[in-house]
C-alpha cells in the first residue's frame, strides 16, 4: 500500500496499534542481554577507598539491522548499517545479577552495600533512505541498587531504573512518528529481621512512569501511564543459603492522556494483585532452585466490553554451576501484565542460557526464549471509531494470539588489561496471522490495514577500552 495516500490519522491508529509489540519486545530483551544498551564486560577496574569500584568504559559499535522499522514481511523490511559509540560508567561494593544486589543476607561491619551505573549510547544508521537516517538518536540512562544497613535487624533498600530509549516506529515513516519514551521504575522497601534474623519481614512502595515523547502526537501518548503500588513479603531462611516466602503485591495503573470517558479510548485504568508463594536458594552443592506458584487478578473496573484476568501464575527456574566460570539456566514461567493494547496479555513460555568463562578469559553466552503470549481486551469499534475489525486467531472475542521467539549470542575476548572485543547477534520474531483493518478515509484508495509480526535479525561488533 502506498504510504502517501494514507492521512496522518489512521497511520497514526496503525503505529498505536503496533505500538505493544515492540515495547514488550524491548522488555523482554532485557532478559535476553545483559543491557538493552551494548557494553563491554568489567575489566580489573579502579580500586576507590576500601570496598568500591570504579568501572569506566568506552565502545565503538557497528552493526547491521535488517529491519529498521518492525515491519512485517508482507510490507517490505528494510536495512541498514549503523555506527554507535556508547560510553558507560559504573561504581560500587557488590555486584548486580539479574537485577538483584549480590549482599549477603548476614550481618557486617558495612553500612551500605550499593551499585550504581550509567550508560549513554548514540545511533547513528547508514543509509539512503530519509526516513532511517531520521531515526538517529540518543538512547542511556542510569541504575542504583542501595542496601543501607544490609543484614541488619532493620535495614533499607532503595532500587532505581531510570532510561531514556529512541526507537524507530514500526512504519516507514519520519521521527515524529517514533516511540521514544522516558522509561522510571523504582522501588523502595523496608526489611525487618526479629530474633536471630532467619525471619525477615519486608514492606515496600513502587512507581513507575512511561512517557512518550512525541509531543504533537495525541494517539501515541495514549500510552502515557503511571504505576504506583505496595509488595511485602515473609521470608523464612531455614538454610544458610535456602528459604520459603510468601509474597502479596498491589498495582495501581493510570493512564494520564487516555480516556477520560469511560468506555472510551483503548487503554484502560486497572488494579493488579498478585499473591504468590515459593522457594528460593541451593538445593545441592551446584544447583539453585526458584519455585513461584501463586494468583493473580487484574481488575479493570471501568472497561465495559472488556474482560479481567483471574487465574494461577508461577515461574520455576534453576540454574546449575558445572564450575565456578560457567552457569546453566532453564526456566518456565506463566504471568500477565498491563497492556497498551487492549487490557492485558498473558504469557506462557521459557528460556534456555548459558555462560562460560574460558580459561582464556574469552566470554561466550547463548540464551533463547520463547513464549506464547495472548491479549485480552482489544478495543472494540466503539471504543475507538477509526477501527473497522480484526482478522486472525481469536479475533472474534477481541484476543489476540502471537508466538515470540527470541535468540541472543555473544562472544567477547579482553585483550591486555584495557581493550576488549565483541560480537553479538540478536534474532527477535513475533509470529502471529493478526490483522487490523480500519475506517476507510476519503483519502484513502483502500481500506488502511495493519499486519502484526515480523522477524528483526541483528549483528553487532563491538571494540572497547573499559576498566
């Protein structure tokens, strides 16, 4: 379909649409890479006082991106080079790993344990279309993992994700059509240990804030929210390393530029509880166990066509250690989480990685994940006028089916004390026959459409200087 025919309304509905597709993916990337943002591996680092750290680093990054704008492979992909220097700092007494402060749960001498990085990367895409080299933007930000008083009988814990991401819309279009946003989730919690501290006794507050930043466009800051909520957890450690939990947590969703009207829009304010119960720590000698089983509800009061969620969640993962340079994860999960299209989605899927430190010093990981995931909820045509209807698996009862499968390789060797050098390959694929069709406009020479899925292939070579 010719883009020039299509008025700025409906390709703006179609971007929307789309939209959570690629928000999600950038999520679930996390999980697939250290850092949405590439970077080098710590070095030796700079020692600072008695405990800390101080880990700088500089890494030029060129690569190819097979497809730029997300697009699905009926609507033409397109390529490009890129070139991106990214320079990245971080200081601290403890390492981070999977998002979690390494402190020990034991009484110490220190009256903090922390980590804190900071990491600014820029795009800058090679090519001859207008529109892709548009897209070239700054993307960083900043994490702080704090534990004041950690083991203690009280003690403070304070976790902070601040990011700014530029990410190019999923149409061959210009930079106001893009979704770069302000990305914040923070947490702060207290933990009580009464008696001998094997007990432990947490309460906590969380927010967060999306914001996207493209200012003229009204359709896509419908995605605009606000989070704010409470978790507490009984935790027992009946083992040095091992322990039982019970955990309840409470969301609160609003969104700031949707909606005003009940029954309107597609994105709708909702209350989450989640309450689960499990096992975390060593079950033998190399071998570490995470076992989650529990409720989840999601209670979207003000949406009068749409369903709420009301069903079990869990996750159960281990992670083997052959030696103590190599670590081996297989996990499953079930869960739900707020969407920006429709209610929610639900995913069911699993993950496979492993790492290896070679004696070399050379780093090699591999992780693939896959997962069936299902929204509920999309927006009816009275809820949002510019949609005529839905074609593919579930569409009838406004649900959508997709299957995402994601892949992530990375080879990196230190060279001396300083330089490192890196490749890496990303493959993500959302494969799904869903298709929106909306209201055909006067400028129009057919009805607008919008197919979701696409296969985005990404390979990267990275050469750093870093401490």
């Amino acid at each position: 379909m010719d883009l020039c025919i299509v008025n700025a309304r409906a390709l703006l509905n179609r971007l929307v649409l789309a939209l959570v597709a690629i928000v999600v993916w950038c999520g679930m990337s996390a999980t697939a890479s250290a850092a949405p943002i590439p970077v080098a591996e710590d070095g030796e680092g700079i020692k600072v006082g008695q405990r800390s750290t101080f880990h700088p680093g500089f890494a030029l990054v060129t690569g190819v991106d097979s497809n730029v704008f997300y697009a699905a492979p009926e609507e033409g992909p397109q390529a490009s080079a890129f070139i991106s220097p990214t320079a990245w700092a971080g200081i601290g007494n403890r390492q981070v790993r999977d998002g979690l402060l390494m402190s020990p749960p034991e009484r110490s001498a220190r009256l903090a344990d922390y980590s804190i990085r900071a990491v600014m990367n820029f795009r800058q895409y090679l090519a001859r279309n207008d529109n892709i080299l548009r897209q070239s933007r700054i993307s960083g930000g900043a994490t702080m993992r704090l534990a004041i008083l950690p083991g203690r009988r009280f003690e403070i814990d304070l976790d902070e994700d601040f990011y700014r991401y530029a990410q190019p819309s999923n149409f061959d279009a210009g930079a106001d059509f893009n979704f770069n946003r302000i990305d914040h989730q923070g947490m702060l919690r207290f933990i009580g240990r009464p008696g001998g501290g094997r007990v432990s006794l947490s309460g906590g507050f969380r927010n967060e804030l999306l914001r996207f930043q493209n200012v003229d466009e009204e359709d896509i800051f419908r995605g605009n929210r606000t989070v704010n909520g409470a978790v507490t957890e009984v935790k027992w450690r009946f083992l040095p390393k091992s322990s039982l939990f019970l955990n309840y947590s409470f969301m609160w969703t609003f969104y700031l530029d949707c909606c005003q009207e009940i029954g309107s829009g597609r994105n709708e304010d909702n209350f989450h509880h989640r309450i689960t119960g499990g096992f975390r720590g060593q079950l033998l000698r190399k071998l570490a166990l995470d076992a989650t089983v529990g409720w989840g509800l999601g209670w979207y009061r003000d949406d009068i066509n749409g369903p709420n969620f009301n069903s079990f969640i869990g996750h159960l993962g281990l992670d083997y250690y052959p030696t103590l340079r190599t670590n081996i994860h297989v996990s499953g999960y079930r869960d739900f989480q707020d969407s920006l299209l429709g209610n929610y989605f639900v995913d069911n899927g699993g993950r496979v990685s492993a790492k290896h430190q070679w004696r070399w010093r050379m780093y090699t990981s591999l992780g693939v994940g896959v997962a069936g995931r299902r929204y509920a909820g999309l927006p009816t045509s009275q809820e949002d006028t510019d949609i005529d209807e839905y074609l593919g698996n579930g569409a009838a009862a406004f649900r959508r089916q997709d299957t995402l499968f994601l892949l992530n390789a990375k080879i990196e060797q230190p060279v001396k004390r300083v330089w490192s050098f890196g490749l890496q390959y990303d493959l993500s694929v959302v494969s799904t026959n869903f298709v929106t069709f909306f209201v055909q406009q006067p400028a129009d020479t057919s009805r607008p459409f919008d197919v979701a899925g696409f296969n985005k292939h990404v390979v990267m070579l990275l050469a750093a200087v870093r401490i």
